[in-house]
C-alpha cells in the first residue's frame, strides 16, 4: 500500500494508505481539527480533547499509539463514552485525529484474544447441548420476539441501525463489523397471560362444533429464557460472531374440555444458533452475513375432535414431542454516514425445517412447519451528543408458510388437516413499527426507553383454531438501563410491558350466531444481561 501526501490546515503532510500521519511531529491541533472534520466528527469537545492528549503522552512514552483497552483504562474516559466521542473507529479513529501511527495488537493480546475465543466457544456449544434453551414462551410480534438483546429490548426493538451488543447477528449481521471482541450473556423471565372466552351454548344441531362456554386461562405462565452470544476480530476489517437464541409463542396449556378434551394446547419452541461474518466495506460502511441452523420441538394435545378432518387421525395429537432442524441465512448493511446519522437493514430468508412428523396429520404438506422470511430497516439520529434515537419498521411473512397462513375455512371443508391446503392459522403477515431512545447520562450510566406498535396478525374469522397459539399483541413499552461496572465489564435491565390485546369473532364450526370466541392476551418480560471480554 502506497504512501500519500495530503493537505490538512493549509500543510502537506505524509499519511499511509489509510490516512495515519507517518511523522506525529507534523501535527497540529489545527490538522487534528481538519482531521476530525473528513472523519465526521465535529465539534471536537473537550472531553475529545482530553482522550487525544492522553494518547499523545502515551505514545511518547510507550513509544506507539495506545490501543482502545489502554486508553479506557487510564484516559478517565469509558469505553462506552470513547464509542460515542469516535464512532465507527475507537483508538483507531483517535489515533488518527491525534497524530499517531494505527494502534497495533500485541503478540500477548493476539495470544490471548484466541485462546479466549476458543473458550467461548466451548462455553457456548456446552450450554448448547446442555439444553440452556428457551422453553417456547415468546407470543410478541406474531411469534417472533420483540428484540434480541437486552439493551435491544429496552428500545423496544428498535436497534437494526445500532451496534449494542454481539447478539446483532438475530437483528443485523453487519452490526458485529463493529463490535470487536465481546460476550454477552442474558437471562429473561417471560410472564404471557393467555385467555379465551366463549359466549353463549353449543346449539347440539348435527354436524356442528360447539364448545362449552365460559372463560378458560391457560396454565404455564412463567418461563426463563436465556441467550448467549460472542464476537471476535477477525483480520483489519473483519468481525466473526457466534448468537444462541430463541423463538417460541404458540405456547398453551388449558386444564379445560376446550374441544371436547381435558388438557388441551400446544408447545412450541425454535433455537437459532448464528455463526456470522461482518466486515467493514470502509469508513463507516458494512456488510455482514449469518448462516442459521435451526432447531424446532413441537408437542399438541387434546385436538382429538378434529381427527374426523384430519389426513393421518394417528399424527394429529397426543404423540408427545417431535422435533426437526433446519437452515437458512440473513444479510444485513451497517452505514455509519456520520456519529449523528446511520442506517441498517437486513433481511433473513425463509427457514427451510424438516417434517414433524409425529403432527403429519395436523400441520399442512405433512408436518411442514417453516420459519417465515422477515425484514428490517431504521434509522438511528443522534441530534446532541449524549441521545440517540431510533426509527425501525419490520416485517414477518407469516402468509408463506402453510401450516401457519392457510386459512381455516373453506380448507377446512375442501381439503384434510395435514394435505398441502389443509386448514392452518390463517396468520397474516405482521408489519411493526419501532422507536426507541437510548441517553448517555454519564460515563457510567445509560438510559433507554422505546415503544413498538404492530398489526396483529389473527382476524376475528380466524379465532376457533387460534385458541390454540392467541398471539394478539400489538403494543409494547419497554425501558431499560445500563451501568458500566469499574472492571469494565457492563450490566443491563430491561423492562418490557405488552398491553392487553383481545380478538373476538365467531365460532365458525357452528350454527351462524350461536357462538362467539374472544382471545386475550398480555405479557411481562424481565431480563438482565452481562457484558464482557471488551
């Protein structure tokens, strides 16, 4: 790579390829000040400042330029406040604007960067096989979780266009780009309240399908959810991650007759383990993709009723759980234009699963059960230094995948539980809207907050089937708050409240009138997170 003369505050001054001055001798405040500018950064504050003098005194005295876990240590700036004051760059970027050739890795660190990484991969595989697995419980967008994450969480989701955590491969791939070594742990208490109501008698006419009226709460209402996730260098440019996390929301366990059966619901849980590559495409710019493995249990029981509509009466209900693996990929774009203005978007394909097949009988094209394809894309504002606020919009195609799309009536009558256009959900696709507010109050302390607001994806037509799985959410509010701990390693809350949700319609089995059904739900999420290894 060749040398470069360029012109900063009226003076030529030697750079390498990659805009580092090769002479620190030549600097000025005044190139520091031009510098800053071509990077985006502008004004240089005080407290930017402070962190270029340190590494100026540091690199006369140690003889090279300070890496970001030195300055952090000894600068009285914290990692989490270098971040903010040189986005897109850390010690790098503050080499740079003070003059200084790029920070190298020394041989130790390289040393213990990769046996740290080994470790952490053990650690992660062990909790894998472990079974550290979410339990199915989340029924927030559809049956997607609101964000992954707990710092994510707290903006309510609203984090395609930020890099907070190395759980950004289960958002945005190209996020990790930026991420540098890191670990995050997290650990939620999941509280859905699910219920249905059914108003007025069975009408006893042949050939219908009454159900006892009354209001039935299902059982199984607390659930620990863990997520565990890591990030590593890989080369100038390149970020390697490994994300484990969790679906899950058709989740219901009724002690009632709901169909003529005591014991009635449905489990379902989906583990997504995300080995990703990010790299950086060059200032501020990056790209970064994610092979899914996939991983599904599903159990249902007390649906006998329906085996008259069934295609395989053997495989419908009752068989315990059964279980599939599957594949697919997500891709995801990081712009960083300037520190007051990014964007990110990422798109995730369609998971293709293997059969269940103990549930030939009652899931179309035989047990077929897909993950649907989604996309995000936000935009992420900082209009004064210590607050960032975020804009994301997203969208789930529950409508591409049979079991879960196909609607209940006429399929019910023209084709077989289980065939190809065998009845399913009928769940529409879900378009959520996410906004979010994350304040700097001091180096130590961070602030969040968000709101998400999305179309539910059940219709009132639909109700009968979806006793079953009632994810009726719309609105969630969420807070949440961060603390740098003095060994640099970070602890996070997060608070989430999803608003009662209910959608009422008729029983479609039975005579026109008797009947109507009401699905209600509401939910609380609880989780902390733990950071470290940065």
């Amino acid at each position: 790579m060749k040398n470069r003369t360029r012109e900063y505050a009226g003076r030529a001054v030697e750079t390498d390829s990659d805009g580092f001055l090769l002479d620190s001798s030549q600097w000025t405040p005044e190139i520091a000040e031009a510098i800053a500018r071509e990077a985006g950064i502008w004004p240089l504050t005080e407290m930017h400042w402070s962190v270029l003098s340190f590494c100026r005194e540091e690199a006369a005295r140690e003889g090279h330029s300070p890496g970001l876990q030195r300055i952090a240590g000894n600068s009285g700036v914290a990692r989490k406040t270098l971040n903010l004051l040189f986005p897109n760059g850390g010690s790098e970027l503050a080499a740079r604007i003070a003059g200084l050739r790029k920070p190298q890795e020394s041989a130790y660190a390289k040393k213990g960067r990769k046996e740290t990484m080994k470790t952490a991969i053990k650690g992660l595989v062990a909790a894998l096989v472990l079974g550290l697995l979410p339990a199915g419980a989340f029924a927030t967008d559809g049956y997607f979780a609101n964000g992954y994450g707990t710092p994510c969480k707290a903006l309510a989701g609203a984090c395609v266009a930020l890099h907070l955590s190395a759980m950004s491969p289960a958002i945005n791939p190209a996020a990790m780009a930026f991420m540098g070594k890191r670990y995050d742990i997290g650990l939620e208490y999941f509280n859905p309240n699910r219920d249905y109501s059914v108003v007025g008698s069975p009408s006893g006419y042949p050939g219908t399908f009454g159900l006892a009226p009354g209001t039935v709460t299902s059982d199984s209402r607390g659930f620990f959810i863990p997520s565990l996730s890591g990030s590593w260098k890989s080369g100038e440019s390149g970020t390697l991650g490994l994300a484990i996390y969790g679906n899950g929301g058709m989740n219901t366990d009724y002690n009632a007759a709901t169909f003529g059966n005591v014991s009635t619901g449905v489990d379902l849980s989906q583990l997504f383990v995300a080995p990703t590559y990010a790299i950086k495409l060059g200032r501020g710019q990056a790209v970064g993709l994610t092979g899914l493995i996939a991983y599904q249990r599903f159990k249902a029981e007390g649906l006998q009723a329906f085996a008259p509509f069934s295609s395989d009466p053997e495989h419908l209900t009752n068989n315990g759980y059964d279980s599939s693996w599957g594949y697919g990929g997500r891709i995801g774009y990081l712009g960083e234009f300037s520190p007051y203005f990014s964007v990110g978007a990422s798109y995730q394909t369609k998971l293709k699963m293997g059969k269940l097949k103990k549930y030939a009988g009652l899931f179309a094209e035989g047990g077929g059960f897909d993950v649907p394809p989604t996309w995000t894309a936000g935009v992420a504002v900082r209009p004064v230094f210590p607050l960032t606020v975020t804009a994301d919009v997203e969208q789930i195609f529950y409508s591409q995948v049979n079991s879960i799309g196909n609607e209940m009536m006429p399929n019910l009558m023209v084709a077989r539980l289980g065939d190809t256009n065998g009845a399913g959900f009928c769940w529409h696709d879900t378009t959520t809207y996410k906004f979010g507010l994350q304040y700097a109050a001091t180096q130590e302390w961070t602030l969040r907050a968000g709101y998400s607001h999305g179309n539910q994806p059940i219709q009132g037509t639909e109700v009968l089937f979806n006793i079953l799985a009632p994810g009726v959410i719309e609105n969630h509010v969420a807070i949440g708050i961060g603390h740098l701990l003095p060994t640099g390693k970070e602890i996070q809350l997060t608070v989430v409240r999803a608003f009662s949700k209910s959608v009422t319609g008729p029983n479609v089995l039975e005579a026109p009138g008797q009947q109507q059904i009401r699905l209600k739900m509401d939910q609380w999420e609880y989780e902390i997170g733990y950071s470290f290894g940065f």
